[in-house]
C-alpha cells in the first residue's frame, strides 16, 4: 500500500480510530495527523512537575508508583486499589474500583506515563481510572541508557485520545509513508541547513535523541513560514496582473484640500501622495492606514474619495457601527462644503434605515447617483449593487474579518482598496496576516492636541478614591467640560456584546465580582451630590439607532454633560469638549482598547484625563495590564505589550486572518527573523515560478493552508 500525505485517515489506521481523531480534532487526512506535533518530550529519567497540574484539567504525567494499597469501600461492597505516584516533589492518587488485578502491574519503583482529569479528593490531587503505560525495563545496561534519555513525544491528548495512543497511530502511519515531494526546494533546503520534509516527520514524532526534534521541529517551522509567504507572494502577484481603473488627483482634489480647516501633517501629506501613486496605475490599490487614534486618517481617505469621485468612480465606506458611520457621513458632508456636497451626493446606508429611505440609497448607489455611499454591514448585503465601484475604504479595520472586505470589493471590478486601523499592527503581524497589503503609517498627531493624563484608580489599595474620582468628574463639568463614563456591561444580565468580542480577553479566572453596568452607574452618579446639576444620559449598544443617534448628537452639541456608556463610543467618536474618562472594571478591556477609548478625550484645545479605574489587586496580570495602559501614551509601544501578554491566538485573531488554527510551529511574535527570511524567497519563487508548475509539493501544502483543494488552487493561479 502507498501511503501518501493526501491519503484518507481510515485507509491507514482504520475506520474506528479515524473516527476518533476526526471527532476529537477534525483530522480526515494522513497530512492531517502527521501534523499533529507534540506538546513537549519528556524523558523516562525526568519526572513532570506534579504541583504544575491544576484541578479539572485533563493531565498527562510521567512519574514514579512510590505506594500501592487496597482497601474496601467505606458505603458500598467492593475494593478500592489506591496508588501513589510522584515527581519526586508531590504526590498524585491514583484509584481504581474494583480492579486489584491492577496490582500485577502497578508496582512500587515502577515509572510511566499517567493521563487523565486532575480531580480533588478530601484536598488531595487524584487521578480516577487514569489511562496509563508502563515503561518496560530494558535488561541490557547499554540499552537501558539510551532508553533513559530518547524522547517520549506528550502529544496534545482529549479524554477520548491519550497521548500515546495518538503515537501509536502516527507510528503506524509513518511505517508506511511515502512522501513523494518537498515543499521547501532543495536549494533553499540546503542553504538554510534543513532537513528534509520525510526525515522531519519522522524525528518531530519518533526522535532517538533531543537534536532530532530539534532540527525536525526547526525545518517544519521554516516550512510553515515559507508556505505562509508564498499563499501571501502569489496574492501579491496576482493583484498587480489584475486591470484596475486609474484614478489620478485633479481640480476636486484640490480644492478638496484647499478648503480644509487646517494644514494636513506631513504624514498626511505623504500618505496622500503614496494612495495617489498607488491609484494613478492600472492596478488596484491595496493599502493599509495606521495611525494612532486622532491622528486625522479620515481626511486622507475622504481626500481619496473625492480622486475617485471626480474621475466618475463611486466609493463605499465600511464603518463598524451605525454611531460612526453617521458621524463620518455628517463630517464628510462638512467638509465636501455645499457645493461638492451637491454634485457628489453623499448618501448613509445603515440597517435601521426607515424603507424609504433605504430603498433611496440603494437606487444611488446602484443608479450612480450617488458618489460617496457611507454605511454599515448594511452595505455587505446582496441587494446593495453600484453602478462604478472605485474605491473601497474600511474603517477601523480590526472590526472586520477579511471575508466582509472581500465581499464589498466584489462588488466593483477590481476596486482600490483602503483599510484604516488605529490597533498598531506588530511587523511581523502584517507581514503574516496583512501580506498582501502595504502599509502606510501616520506617526504623528495634529498640532494642537492637548496631552492625555492617565491614571489608575486601584479600589483594591484604596476603596474610598471611587468618591475622588466623581468629583474630578463633577470639576470638568463645572468647568463647562464633558465626561464618559464607560462600564463594561449594560445592564447587571446584559452585555454590551455588539462591540467586545475580541478585544475583551480574560486572562484570569473570573471573579465572582459583578461589573459595572451601564444601566446602575447612571443613578448611582445622580446620586452624587456635587453632580446634581449635571446632565447626565446613557449609550450602550441595545438602546433603538435612532435614540442612540439622538443621545450622540445631544453629546456632540454640548447639551449633556456626561455620558455613561459602553464601548459603543470606542472608535472614532470625536467630541473636542470632552476632557475627563472614567473607565470603570478597566482590567476588563484590551489594552489596545483602553488606549482607543482614551482617545475619545484631548481632542480639543482641552487637556485629557483618564481614570483607569479596577479592583484587580496588586502584582497580577490584570493590573499590570492597566498600569501599562496608564505609563504610556504610544500606541505602538502598547501593541508590543499587549502582543507580549496575550496569546498568539489573540494576536492574530481568527477573524481577521483564519490564520490561527493554520500556524502550527511558527509564531509572528517570536519568528520574525524566520518569517522575513522565507519571505524573500517566497518573493524568489513566485517570479521564477508565477504558478508555482514546478512547485506540487508546496502547492499542496499552500492548499491545506487555504483548506483548499491543490488543483482549485493551481487553477486559480
Ligand atoms: P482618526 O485617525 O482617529 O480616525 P480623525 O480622522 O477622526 O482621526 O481625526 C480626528 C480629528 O482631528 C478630526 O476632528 C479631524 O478633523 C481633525 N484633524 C485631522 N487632521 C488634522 C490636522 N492636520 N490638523 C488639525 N486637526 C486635524
Ligand atoms: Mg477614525
């Protein structure tokens, strides 16, 4: 029988374990299981840190029996065979009812490998009918020594997989595997000092000695960064063979530019130029914005639109939420003036849209009526259709997977595209994630901007500053200033859940404490005596868009004094009056989202204060998440940490990438050597080999990448 890596599971190790596996963890194919890397190796001399092993996981140890005993049950009849285990600095139970037979192989002195729930028995670790295997003594001295010293691969197990029945299976599959190609090229192979892709599977999973995990475990990883940078190469290459419609500046733009309140920053300016590059040739434009919050990204995308509109193209504007996209229709509005107002007919599409009203900007945009057509997820929809789709631009990016992008940029022939984030996007990141796309940042701010003061309120050292921190609140607004409040949940039931999916991460167990809510911070701050005369409303995400609308708008116009809300205000409102934010349970939000929320304040001639107020008790994570936010004002600097602190599945975010569950050994936190060494010869490759003929082997692994199938994929290419 040939075994290749596209062979089914079940023609290898039968149908019921390829069940198993698919259940436990999706696998169908030979390549499926094979890459299925251990966790760690242990050793038969080296003994897992028992103390290491919290209650209720599922725990796979190697130790040593130091007691076996049988007692009868207390309740029932029956026996009770109990057996301590150790690594030497704890001890770990084992029992078994009913089964003294047991006794024959479970011997003082004898040393294996142990799975199964960490439970608590009376305050004592226990393992209850854990699976086990035995090392078996080797009588030979010499063998005995090597014995003692090759790697036992602990794999990634479930309840229903122990870690060595998963090795068996990969054993049985590797006995007959053919690998027929090498998706890193020989040449590559050789300068790098790598192994081959058959010798890498066999010492990742079956290694005699450490330096073959070693080396298998570094190849694969190199694999995995070069098959990533060439699925990104030949998207790249792609784009630049598709015709787009060029789009250059003239008289719009400049009077667009002209007539602007203020001098654009020299970013900016430079930004501008580099889309106006990128959109005067044939091809689309694929560009990526970042810029801190505040640092005036909106006026170099409308300036974008306006190059679009005034050579006939229309626009889409994506924004995440209905409060944001008004806010962008009724500034750009602003600053088109009545004239271009006029002539390039801005229209907002948002779900909550009365019919009519609705059905007026469908007709715009799909008539060409309408040049500038701002709105929500609404514009993803199938019956949203434009008659010359230019330019495609995406707010707040991070909002977004890269499905939905898509979506809309199918909706022209091979619109330019513009993304704009606020999240600083770690290097290796974009260059994993957001290869496909170049990238432009705006470093710096506007002139003009008052500072930020950020502090930590830390109610677990000091309960009673809550009271301080109301009254500086009470101090702004007598001083004709305004304020957020932002709280974590709505209502004590319900969460605000249109805005925190991602960013929210709990790194700790939860605490029984509740959060604040939205809905009982407002009487409790009607409550405060230096606050009686000051306005006060609420905006969470469940409140009808048009009262929503109405409270925002009654903010913007200075009629309410303090807003307590959720992170419906987090992206891109723009109020210059408000000066002091109170974010309560701040150990709650991301990082990056904390910094995001704080922007909302010192954007006006005012200087900016934050609260970062939490119960998180000194020396945790939480806290020192905080304190973080608190220290610095760069955003980039905030990324760096936050990627420090988070896991890479964070980082990445499925939704943003479908990268995650991909990326088995590299990690763009750690890799970026790696990663910007197979990028440039993914580069190599692809313009040598633009469709990659030559290439079947890491074809094959770009498809399983893409969960494509390699002849769709070549097809494609
Ligand atoms: P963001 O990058 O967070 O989306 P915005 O584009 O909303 O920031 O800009 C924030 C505010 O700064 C807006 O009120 C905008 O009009 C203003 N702004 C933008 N560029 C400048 C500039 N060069 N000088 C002064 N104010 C600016
Ligand atoms: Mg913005």
């Amino acid at each position: 029988m040939s075994v290749t890596l596209d062979s089914p599971l079940g023609a290898v190790v039968g149908d019921r374990s390829q069940k198993a596996f698919q259940k436990a963890f999706g696998y169908t194919t030979v390549a499926d299981l094979l890459g299925h890397y251990p966790r760690r190796y242990a050793t038969r001399g080296e003994l897992t840190s028992i103390a290491e092993i919290p209650p209720g996981e599922h725990a796979t140890l190697v130790a040593e029996i130091v007691s076996v005993s049988t007692r009868s049950m207390r309740q029932k009849r029956g026996s009770v065979l109990e057996v301590a285990i150790t690594d030497g600095t704890g001890l770990v139970t084992l029992t078994f009812f009913n089964q003294a037979w047991r006794q024959k192989d479970l011997r003082d002195g004898a040393r294996g490998i142990f799975a199964g729930k960490v439970g608590l028995y009376r305050g004592a670790r226990q393992l209850a009918h854990p699976d086990y295997e035995l090392f078996e003594d080797d009588p030979t001295e010499q063998a005995q020594e090597e014995w003692a010293k090759k790697p036992i691969p602990l794999y990634p197990s479930t309840s229903s997989l122990a870690s060595w029945q998963i090795a068996k299976a990969i054993g049985v599959v590797l006995d007959v595997l053919d690998v027929s190609g090498e998706p890193v090229p020989d040449a590559i192979r050789e300068t790098e000092g790598l192994a081959s892709l058959s010798s890498s599977l066999e010492h990742i999973h079956r290694p005699k000695e450490q330096g073959h995990w070693q080396k298998a475990r570094d190849s694969l990883r190199f694999q995995e960064a070069l098959v990533l940078q060439t699925a990104l190469a030949v998207r790249r290459a792609e784009q630049k063979n598709v015709e787009s419609v060029a789009r250059t500046p003239g008289a719009d733009t400049n009077a667009f530019l002209a007539g602007l309140p203020f001098e654009l920053t020299a970013d900016q300016t430079s930004v501008i130029n580099e889309i106006h590059d990128d959109m005067s040739s044939p091809h689309p434009m694929t560009r990526l914005i970042q810029g801190e919050v505040g640092s005036g990204k909106t006026v170099v995308a409308a300036c974008a639109m306006v190059t679009v509109a005034q050579t006939g193209g229309q626009t889409a504007l994506l924004a995440p939420t209905e409060v944001l996209a008004t806010q962008h229709f009724r500034s750009l509005v602003k600053t088109l003036g009545p004239d271009m107002t006029a002539r390039l007919n801005p229209v907002l599409l948002t779900g909550s849209l009365p019919a009519a009203a609705k059905k007026k900007a469908l007709l715009a945009a799909a008539s060409g009526a309408s040049h500038l057509i701002i709105g929500t997820h609404a514009l993803l929809s199938d019956a949203v259709s434009f008659a010359d789709l230019g330019l495609v631009v995406i707010d707040e990016q991070h909002r977004f997977g890269v499905d939905q992008r898509e979506t809309l940029r199918q909706k022209g022939r091979h619109p330019h595209l513009l993304v704009l984030t606020a999240t600083p996007i770690p290097r290796t990141v974009a260059m994993t994630v957001f290869g496909d796309l170049d990238v432009s940042t705006i470093a710096t701010m506007p002139e003009g901007r008052s500072p930020i003061t950020s502090h930590v309120v830390a109610l677990a050292d000091h309960p009673s500053w809550m009271t301080r921190v109301w009254q500086r609140v009470a101090e702004e607004v007598e001083n004709g200033r305004q304020a957020f409040v932002v709280a974590p949940a709505i209502s004590p039931s319900v969460r605000e859940e249109e805005h925190e999916e991602e960013e929210e991460i709990s790194l700790e167990e939860p605490e029984p404490r509740a959060l604040a809510t939205v809905e009982e911070t407002l009487p409790l701050l009607q409550a405060v005596p230096e606050l009686q005369s000051a306005r006060m409303e609420a905006l969470h995400g469940r409140m009808p868009t048009d009262e929503k609308d109405e409270v925002m708008s009654r903010f913007g116009a200075g009629q309410c004094d303090v807003l307590v809300a959720t992170t419906v205000i987090e992206v891109g409102i723009d109020v210059p009056n408000a000066s002091i934010m109170v974010i309560l349970d701040a150990d709650r939000f991301g990082m990056s989202q904390l910094h995001q929320l704080r922007g909302r304040v010192g954007r006006g001639e005012h200087p900016g204060t934050c609260l970062l107020v939490t119960h998180a008790e000194q020396g945790t994570l939480a806290r020192e998440r905080v304190e973080s936010v608190a220290s610095t004002l760069d955003g980039f600097e905030l990324a760096a940490k936050d990627v420090e602190l988070r896991s890479e599945g964070d980082v990445l975010g499925v939704r943003q990438s479908g990268v995650r569950s991909r990326l088995k050994l590299l990690r763009v936190t750690r890799d970026g050597d790696i990663i910007d060494k197979a990028k440039g010869y993914a580069d190599e490759i692809v313009s040598a080999d633009p469709t990659l003929a030559g290439h079947k082997a890491l074809v094959f692994e770009i498809a399983r990448h893409l969960d494509e199938d390699s002849e769709d994929y070549l097809e494609k290419t």
